[in-house]
C-alpha cells in the first residue's frame, strides 16, 4: 500500500503540480527549484511521487516543500495517477523531474485555459541538450500542437480534475500520454499555449541518438495501437 508525507487536513488549492521521479536526483533539485520560484498569486502544491528511488531523490523533494508519495515503480502512468489521486488541486500540472518551469508558467497557462475554454493544455517548450534535439523540440511544438488531437507531452501537460477524472487518467499502456491525449480530446477541447513555459531535458537523445529516440517512441505507439485492436 503506498504512503506519503500528506497531512490528511491539507486544504484544496489552485493546482497540483504532479512530478514522477526514480533516482532522480540529478535533475530533481531544478526541477523543484524552478517550482519554488514560480510568480504566480495561485496557490499551488508539489507532489513528488517516488517510485522507490535508491539516491537521494525523496530527500530533494522533502528540502523544497514537496510531498512525497511513495509508490511501487510499477510505470508512469500509475506514478501520474497516483499523484493525482492524493492531489488537492483543481487543475493538475505534470512535469517530468528533468522539466524546469519557466517563473510565468501558472500565470500564462492557466490564463490560456481560462480565456479558450479549455479542458486542458500543454505549451511550446524547449529541449536543451544536443544539437540534434532541436529535432524533437520542433516536432512537439510545431507538430503534435497542430494536430486535431493535439498530443500534450508528459513532462509539459495541465489538465482539469474533472476531465481528468471522467477519462481515468494516464491509461497504463505504452505511450501513455499520446493515448492520454487523444482520449482526453475526443471529448474535451484541447490546445497548445504559442508561449515557450518550460525546459526539459534531451538526454534521451544524447544517450540514444535522434533516430533511436523517435523509433523509441514509435515502437511504444505501435504497440499501444496493437493492445486497443
């Protein structure tokens, strides 16, 4: 039975930011200190749900505020889920524990969900790293935002509660936040904000190359398309 920090009178807030992390202590500390520095009159918290790390990584996120749940490392997606289930806020933000937020992300978010109606959002980003994840940084801000579905990425996703909840969640399944994504905008609006709000890392890219990496992802499609026919 996974456990946490939470004090059970916790009251409800603005938004949930949600970070999965697994040995992650060389890039959960920006993380969290991009979270800590957010210029926003929004009240927010930060879970970090802790898939049964052997560095330092719960004792990061303890140092910054956040709570953390304990979970069993099965996937992502239940890591997602689960964070969201112990979760106070209205809206919930997911980033990955290599993403940085950029101080005007709530704000500028929020107020685009807001001000289109939307059920959730995602926004352009910027992949640090090689020269060859530029690749990857157009394809998410320029194609899977220009799509009837738009594909909101893991590491970069604000969603309402309520839809959240009547979709259930990140299903567990490969390629979770595609088949998320297109679940989620078969029945709510979805749309990517033009402003660049974060930073995650390409070391997916540095470690497995460009091409590796899109066959990577396209090998976890495929077979997430293979499971629902």
């Amino acid at each position: 039975m996974p456990s946490d920090d939470r004090d059970d009178d916790a009251g409800e807030c603005d938004v949930s930011f949600v970070v999965p992390a697994r040995n992650e202590a060389d890039y959960l500390r920006g993380a969290l200190a991009s979270l800590t520095a957010l210029d926003t009159s929004y009240e927010y918290e930060v879970i970090v749900v802790d898939g049964r790390s052997t560095d330092e990584t719960p004792a990061i996120a303890r140092e910054y505020g956040a709570t953390v749940v304990r979970d069993a490392g099965s996937s992502i997606a239940a890591a997602r889920n689960l964070g969201a289930e112990r979760a106070a806020g209205e809206w919930l933000a997911f980033i990955d524990a290599d993403t940085r937020v950029r101080a005007n992300y709530l704000t500028e978010l929020l107020g685009f969900v807001e001000a289109n109606g939307l059920a959730a959002a995602s926004s352009y980003c910027r992949i640090t790293g090689p020269r060859r994840a530029k690749l990857m940084e157009l394809t998410i801000n320029h194609v899977f935002s220009r799509l009837e579905r738009p594909i909101l990425p893991g590491f970069n996703c604000l969603v309402h509660r309520r839809a959240f909840e009547e979709i259930g969640g990140f299903p567990r399944v490969a390629n979770e936040d595609t088949a998320f994504s297109r679940s989620l905008a078969r029945r709510f609006p979805t749309a990517y904000c033009p402003t660049v709000l974060v930073e995650s890392s390409g070391r997916r890219i540095a470690e497995q190359g460009l091409t590796g990496t899109l066959w990577h992802y396209l090998r976890l499609d495929l077979e997430r398309l293979r499971a629902d026919y």
